[in-house]
C-alpha cells in the first residue's frame, strides 16, 4: 500500500485488491454523470448520522487491499 503513493498521477486509478494491483482508465462523461445522480440519491435518503462521500478518497479495508471508490457512505 505504501508504494502507491509513489505512483504517478496521471488521470489512472491504481487500487491494490489482496495484494493485486489494478490499474483503470480516468472515467468517462457518462460514468461521471451516474455517480453524480448515485450521490445526489444517496444524500437524499442517507439517515443524518451517516455522510455520502464522492470519490477520489483512498479506503483502507484491509493490510492488502486499498480502494479508490467513485462514491461511498461512511460515519462523519
């Protein structure tokens, strides 16, 4: 996970998955467009005591496996 910070930024999205590295392409207009309505539905319903986040946002889940979700929900 520590490497990952020296990697480039470039527009690519480097996430580790069990030990894995996986690299994806900057997304596209209508990728964007579905995270923004994904959001806006979330905030909508999400209870106050938990907070919608857009993405870039590193998420730790495990000593192997660092993700790059487009949109999560987490407590503040």
């Amino acid at each position: 996970i520590e490497d990952l910070e020296g990697f480039p930024s470039d527009g690519n999205r480097y996430e580790l998955i069990e030990g894995t590295l996986h690299v994806a392409p900057s997304p596209r207009f209508p990728h964007q467009r579905a995270i923004g309505n994904l959001f806006h539905l979330l905030r909508q319903a999400s209870p106050p005591d938990l907070e919608v986040v857009l993405g870039p946002f590193d998420v730790l889940l495990g000593p192997d496996t660092m993700v790059e979700p487009d949109v999560f929900v987490t407590r503040p």
